[in-house]
C-alpha cells in the first residue's frame, strides 16, 4: 500500500480555524489563495526572494511560498486581512495609506506583514546587519533610514516606493500601543529624515 500524499488538517488563520484537505506539497501561499480564498497574500516570485507573500506566523515573518501547509498546522497564521483591529487600520497600514508606500500595492500586503514583524524585532532588541552595537545590554539601536532598510530588504518593491516604504515604517514605529499590547518604538521622525 502506497503512503498517503494528502492530509486532513486544520489551520488557524487571522483567528479562525479553516479546515482543509490538503496534498503534502501544497505551500501555505497556494493553501490561502487557492483554497481559502484569502488573496491578500500575494505570488510574486515563488522562490521565497521577493517577499510578496511575506505573512506572520506565530508573531515571526515567514514566506509563505516557501512553508509547506501541513506545517503550519497548529502555529498562529497571520494574514494581512487579520492585521487591522476590527475596523480600525494597524498603524503600518495608516502609515502606508498617509505616506503612500505603495505604487501598484502589488507587493504592499507583504510589505506590511513583514513591517508589523520588523517593529516587534527591533523593540525587543534583535540587531540586524545595521546594527553598531549587538550586546544586549545596548538595548534597540536607533530605528534610523539605514536600519529600517536593512531589516525590510527581503521585501522587494518593483515601482521603487523605497524611500515612502521607509517613512511609513518610522512613523509607524512610533505608533502609541494598540489594544492588544503591542507596542511602537520610541524615536523622532528626524531619525528617518
């Protein structure tokens, strides 16, 4: 007898559970597009270095074109249609609206995944490539230009809205807690500049 190809699983998305029959191969990017109808997560590349369909998983970014569904199961799925509060707009999302980091918004909802997983990073203290000093006791370096673009360089924009991108992540950083304890980074807006 052969080995099954496909299981039953169940995954939890934007804080609901979808039940799916899924074959082993299917990526979690094909899983929420083509079976849950969720299409904000976008195909860009499907190689995994473009970020287009950059989504949370268990707080932490991750492309879903390249993380198998079974293997999701059980983890905390993050879409960008679950990053809103209700009716009310995260704050990287109003930032991209009011400071136009999009173009074409092909690439804009993993854009604003990975962002919404970069402040967290960054205000828990994970240094990046841009970071001058990595000790921990040094705390969160200073979220300027260079380290924002830094740690969004896996989520590539082909209109080059770069420079908006960058501006909407700042204010956004330096958003006041949400409701659900998240907090932004304190720094000015000058750091960016």
């Amino acid at each position: 007898m052969a080995p099954s190809t496909s299981s039953a699983i169940t995954l939890n998305i934007n804080g609901e559970k979808y039940p799916l029959s899924v074959d082993h191969r299917t990526t979690l990017l094909d899983a929420l597009r083509e079976r849950l109808d969720l299409t904000g997560t976008k195909k860009g590349c499907d190689q995994g270095q473009c970020g287009a369909c950059t989504v949370l998983v268990d707080g932490r970014r991750a492309v879903s074109c390249l993380q198998l569904a079974v293997a999701a199961e059980g983890r905390e799925i993050t879409t960008i249609e679950g990053v809103a509060e209700g009716e009310r707009l995260h704050p990287v999302q109003q930032a991209f609206l009011d400071l136009d980091g999009y173009q074409c918004g092909y690439c804009t909802p993993g854009q604003i995944c990975s962002a919404v997983a970069m402040i967290e990073e960054h205000a828990a203290g994970w240094p990046s490539a841009a970071t001058d000093d990595v000790r921990p006791e040094a705390g969160p370096p200073s979220l300027t230009a260079d380290e924002i673009r830094e740690r969004m360089s896996g989520n590539l924009c082909r209109c080059g809205a770069y420079a908006s991108i960058v501006q909407a992540v700042a204010r956004a950083a330096s958003a006041p807690a949400r409701s659900d304890g998240r907090t932004g980074v304190a720094h000015t807006e000058e750091t960016v500049a």
